[in-house]
C-alpha cells in the first residue's frame, strides 16, 4: 500500500467542499477515484458540490510507502472547508 496525497482543481475548492486528502491505495490509479469522505462511487451527482465528479481533475501527489498495518485502501486524513 502506499500514501497519497489527492487534490480537487482550486476552481472547485470552495466552501463546503473539500480541498484536499492524505488516502491510503494500492496505486496512482486508485488513489484518483476515492472520494474524501471514503466512498469510491463515481456516479454522477448534479447536487454534489464536496467534490469534483470526474477523476481526471484529482491531482495525485506520491508520499511514500505506507505502514504495513494498512491492509485495505483508506482515507487517513481529509480537509473540509466549512463555511
């Protein structure tokens, strides 16, 4: 497993959304799809405004190796803008 940092584009970083998360993933790849607050579903939510829908806006920042106690993908950490 190893750590990631994932961002949303800084147009879509406003109140009430999140900004940015520390996630735990097997990959790159996988890290892009989870969402801050832990679901992996993508499906369209035209009301969703947390968090961008497509995964190609998430950057993907690599940190490092994770702690061999992490077994499963995960979010260690998320920033929520709250206004």
């Amino acid at each position: 497993m190893e750590v990631f940092l994932i961002k949303q584009p800084p147009k879509r970083a406003d109140w009430d959304t999140y900004d940015m998360a520390v996630v735990v993933d097997n990959s790159e790849e996988e890290a892009r799809t989870i969402h801050p607050d832990g679901r992996r579903d993508r499906i369209p939510r035209p009301h969703n405004r947390d968090w961008t829908n497509d995964p190609n806006e998430v950057t993907v920042e690599y940190i490092g190796k994770a702690s061999a106690h992490y077994v499963d993908p995960e979010v260690v950490c998320a920033s929520f803008r709250a206004g």
